[in-house]
C-alpha cells in the first residue's frame, strides 16, 4: 500500500522541471562554446594587431664621426656642393 500517491499533474510537473534542466544545460554548454570561440577569435586580432604595430627595422645610422662624400655638379670652374648648397671653390 503506497503511502503518497503520484498524480497526473505531479509527473507532469517533474517532466517540466527535467526538461527545464535538461535546456538549461544544453544552452549553458552552447554559451561556453561561443564564449570559447570569440576567446579564440579576439586571441587572433590581438596577435594580428600586434604583429601590425610591430615597428620595421630601419638602416642603421652613420656613425657621427664619418663625413659623407661630396657630391659635385657643374663644370671645373663652378662646383655645388650638395651637402651645404654653396658654391665651391
């Protein structure tokens, strides 16, 4: 002899609750897999954007003591010096 007795709208209610949980967890675990991949995808920009800010190796400076060649242009009598633009003599 049963001492509670389960009804039609008790079992009802027990179905609701398990589906309710059963869509609960599906869409908790649908939430990690997006928030996963844009992790992944902010992770790629964040790589791309740094591997753009990275600055470009540049020649590398003369030394402050060396002197540069002169350039002349002209005939014999009139040179230009290029690096100071005066005439030469």
């Amino acid at each position: 002899m049963p001492i509670v007795r389960i009804t039609g709208e008790g079992l009802a209610a027990i179905a609701f609750s398990v589906a309710l949980l059963w869509g609960c967890f599906i869409g908790e675990r649908l939430i990690v897999r997006d928030a996963l991949a844009q992790r992944a995808q902010v992770m790629r920009e964040l790589r791309q954007m740094q591997r753009d800010r990275r600055t470009q190796p540049v020649s590398t400076p003369t030394p402050a003591g060396t002197h540069r060649p002169r350039f002349t242009l002209g005939s014999s009598e009139t040179h230009f010096c290029f690096n100071r633009m005066q005439p030469s003599l």
